[in-house]
C-alpha cells in the first residue's frame, strides 16, 4: 500500500498488482479496506491481475485512508480518484466502478473521456434513490444504529450460509467507523448522474450479476439505454457466481484474448435488428436477374454503409435482407431510423424504389460460428415481418429500454406470433416525425 495525496490534504491508500495496461477499480464505499480485501479475495485478484496493472484505493474514510473527514460529496470523492491517477501519472486507464462508487466512475468519465479508454458499470446505478428506496435498503437502514447487527446481516446478505459469514462481517467492521458509514450512505442517497450519461461516449460496460428481472436487472438496462456506447452483459444463475466466466467477459470488453472464446458471447445482452426487402420477387421477376441484381446491391450498400456508421455487426444477409447485432439498443434505433431515411431519400431520386420494413428484438442470443440463434433472433424476425413498407417495429419491452430518448411510437396493440404462447405488444417507431 502506498499513499497520495487528493487535492484538500486528504492522505487516500492505494495499492497495485500486477503489470500492463492500467484497470482501476473504485471499490464500494464505505466498505473498503483494500489491504484486507485482497487478502480476503486473494484469488480473484491474482486472477484479476494476470496481464494487466490492477489498482484500487481506500476512498477517504476508508480502510488506511485518513477517515477524520466528513464531507463524502461526490465532488469530494471524486478528489479521492484523481489523487490516486495523477499520482500515478495514469494518461489512460480501464475504470471500474462497483455499487455505490458507480456514480464517481460516471462523473470522472464525463469530465476526463480522454483518459478513460473503457468504463465498467459493475451492479451499480446512476441515481441513487432507485437503491435507498428498495426494501433491503430500507431495512438495512433500521438495523444501522446496532452495527455489529447491521454487519452481520450485510455479511449474511453477500456469502449466505457458511462459515465465511464471521470473517467477512469482522472485515466489513474493519472498514470504517459506525457513524462514518451513516454519513456516507446518508450522501450516497442524494446523487443522480443520470443526466452525464447521454455525455458518455467511452466504450461502456455494464455487467449485471443479480439475474435477468427485478429492479437490479431493470435499472442496469435503463443506464445501458441511455448510454451511447454501451453494452449489457446479464450474468445469471451459475455465470453470476463463475470466476472464469466474469474475468472472460472483462477480458473481452477491454479487447484482450478471452479464454472463453465464441462461450463467451453466449451470455452478452444484444439488440437484433432484422430487415426484410419489400417485394423483393415481384422486382426480381420484372427487371430479370441482372438488373435486379444491380437494385440488390444498391440495397447492400445502403445497409452496410448505414450498419459500420452506427456500429452495428453484420451476421448474415438473406439476400433481400439482413441481420446485425448491436451492443447498444440507441445505436440500433439509430440505425434503423437511418436506414429508413437512407431508403426513402433513394427512392425519391430512382425509378427504382427501396422499400425495407424493420424489426427490432433484444435479449441475450446464442452465437455459433459467426451466427445467432434462439428466441431473441426468432422473434425479431416475426416483427419483422409484421411491418410493412417503411415501417419499423419493435416490441414492448424494447420501448422500456429506451425510455428517456425522444423517440415517437404508436400502438400496433397485441399481436400473436408464430411460435410464441403469449400475444406481443408491438410499437411502431414514427421515423418521419
């Protein structure tokens, strides 16, 4: 452990494993005690390290940090990271935030996205009220004038039953004083960055353990929408609890060799978005085949074209189709909405008009050689083919995603789909207006 010093005198404790490019983890505050988590987690930080430089830090209050401080402002406590950066003489790092100190990685990212070249959003939020405001919180809330019980539960609360229930609670009690955690969590409450996420324009991932429903599941889709360069990655059941699995997914994200391979991808949060050429034979058999050939590849070129320009992955064309997968469910309205205008600009100046309908599906599909399968892709291409010339659709669950963007819908009302036992709601996306 070694020392810098933030900018108001505030002595803040880091430490460093590791050699390569620069991961710098904000640990979540007010349990912090770096020297101590990393003899209590010494796997997964030798693991974690293999490659690349690890750094993490006790935020002040914390661990060896000077804990005779009272103001846990997130300005404040963005003085705590700084300190440690710069004093490091850091051009350009990986920065990982984790519950609590998700906030802090955000606020850095939006004011210095020169220096960070990824961001990591690791079971974190952007506004806090969605945390204070859940019944867990609240009842740790009522058991925080009794630490030792408030501890043990939090304890209880991470390793479930088992004998490492003790010994995380006394490292919890190590961490920081009783009334030091009330002020934190007490200023912890009061911030919402969800306003410098839209600003954000850093490779961004964020990485959900806590399963695929429920308001931990819901808040972290809500960030990845407004984020514009982000990706979802849900790790459920088993992969929330496999080591191998979640140093793989990190691995990937910061564009380093994944043991995992194509297993890897299985898991990743995409959005899918199908197109399907309008009266694609009816063209074919008028103009025969070479000159249809030649509308099919201005086609082609508009929708690659409009697919790299948004950061879309081309997984197959049809031939009066495609299929693409994008990490950012913006990135793939945009894209769609793009495509639509492109289309509709072409046929105003040809003879030859360019209809396309479009739908659009998210969820985590299974990837084999290149391809996607499952039910995310199935459904994708049924609304799809609900859409008629020009039109784009998407389903209910999609339009919550992008809740907070300035897009225009109408109802389509229920739909039943082949091979769906319950009716879908479908949207249809007014790209005109």
């Amino acid at each position: 452990m070694r020392y810098a010093v933030a900018s108001d005198g505030v002595r803040i404790a880091y430490g460093t494993a590791g050699s390569g490019k620069p991961l710098v983890r904000i640990p979540n505050a007010p349990f912090s005690n770096v020297q101590a988590e990393w003899r209590f987690g010494a796997v997964f930080v030798d693991r974690l390290c293999q490659g690349r430089m690890v750094i993490t830090f006790d935020p002040r209050g914390t661990g060896l940090s000077d804990r005779d401080v009272t103001d846990f402002s997130l300005d404040t406590r963005l003085l705590d990271l700084a300190a440690v950066v710069d004093h490091l003489g850091l051009e350009t790092f990986a920065l990982h935030g984790i519950w609590h100190s998700g906030a802090m990685a955000i606020g850095y990212t939006a004011s210095h996205p020169e220096r960070v070249s990824h961001l990591i959003l690791d079971d974190t939020f952007a506004d806090a009220k969605a945390i204070a405001n859940t019944p867990q919180s609240r009842a740790f809330r009522e058991l925080s004038g009794d630490w030792e019980v408030l501890t043990d539960n939090i304890a209880f609360a991470a390793m479930g039953a088992g004998d490492q229930i003790a010994p995380y609670a006394e490292f919890l009690r190590s961490c920081t004083a009783p009334e030091a955690a009330r002020r934190m969590w007490g200023a912890f409450e009061r911030v919402d960055v969800t306003d410098l996420l839209s600003e954000i324009h850093t490779p961004t991932l964020v990485l959900q353990h806590g399963g695929l429903r429920g308001w931990v599941a819901e808040n972290a889709r809500r960030m990845a929408a407004l984020l514009p360069n982000a990706r979802i990655v849900m790790l459920d059941g088993k992969q929330a609890d496999d080591l191998d699995h979640l140093l793989a997914v990190l691995s990937e994200f910061l564009g380093e060799a994944s043991p995992l391979g194509p297993a890897l991808q299985a898991s990743a949060f995409r959005t899918v978005l199908v197109t399907d050429l309008v009266d694609h034979t009816t063209m074919m058999q008028r103009l025969g085949d070479d000159k249809g050939r030649d509308v099919l590849r201005e086609h082609e070129r508009i929708t690659r074209e409009t697919l790299a320009a948004h950061g879309g992955a081309e997984v197959k064309t049809m031939g009066d189709g495609f299929m693409a997968s994008f990490g950012s469910v913006t990135k793939a309205m945009d894209c769609a909405i793009t495509l639509q205008r492109a289309f509709a600009t072409h046929t105003e100046s040809t003879s030859e008009p360019l209809h396309v309908r479009v739908g659009l599906n998210a969820g985590e599909p299974i990837e084999e050689d290149g391809d996607l399968f499952g039910s995310t892709v199935i459904l994708a291409s049924r609304i799809a083919a609900q859409a008629g010339a020009g039109e784009i659709l998407i389903p209910e669950p999609l339009r919550h995603l992008l809740s907070g963007k300035s897009y225009v819908y109408a109802d389509r009302g229920e739909v039943a789909l082949k091979g769906f036992e319950d009716a879908v709601r479908l949207y249809e996306v007014r790209w005109r207006e």
